[in-house]
C-alpha cells in the first residue's frame, strides 16, 4: 500500500453486513491515503474506488437506507477533490476517521 492508498487487493461490496465486517480495512485505507479523511468528506464513493473498495448498486442503497449513510451527489465536487488530492499532506489539517457506520442498534 502506498500514500494513495492503492491496494493489490479489491474489496467488492455487496450487502450492509459486507460492509460492516470490513469496516476496519476500509477505515484503514481511507486513513492511509494522504488527505483520506478531507477526501471522503468531499466525494466517499471516488475516494472509495482509489483504494479499491467498489459496490453493488443494491449495497449502496441498503447502506443508505439501513445503515444511514449518505453518500449524496458530488458533481460539483471534481475540482475540489483535485486540488485536496494534489495537496501534501498536512497534520494540523488532517481528518482521522474512525468508522463509517452508526452502531448497529440503529440499522432500520
């Protein structure tokens, strides 16, 4: 794994529970991608596919629906991924993320 947080090995998503059990691999990615945090922020499915997690159509939506999460639409978003992406990484600046999901108990 590099600095980009390219992978060897995919991780293709196809339910919520899929998800959930690889929580921790995929917080590690984002994590280990220079400005992972500022990224997911600004389009979570793009940064996703860098670091080599891709998704189901109907897992995308039951992780919306049950899991709650939003990954909403990020059209306008192109050049301020770019510019994030470019940028050196900057501790003081620096998002750690350290989970994804909402505790389970309130999965719909």
């Amino acid at each position: 794994m590099d600095s980009q947080g390219a992978h060897r090995e995919p991780l293709h998503i196809s339910s919520l529970d899929e998800f959930a059990r690889h929580e921790a691999d995929i917080v590690r990615r984002v994590n280990t991608r220079t400005n992972g945090g500022q990224l997911l922020l600004i389009d979570p499915i793009r940064l996703l596919r860098e670091v080599g997690v891709t998704f189901t159509d109907d897992a995308l939506r039951e992780i919306q629906e049950r899991g709650g999460i939003s990954f909403g639409h990020h059209s306008a978003s192109a050049r301020a991924y770019a510019a994030v992406a470019g940028a050196p990484r900057n501790d003081r600046a620096r998002i750690l993320v350290r989970g994804l999901l909402k505790d389970r108990s309130t999965w719909r």
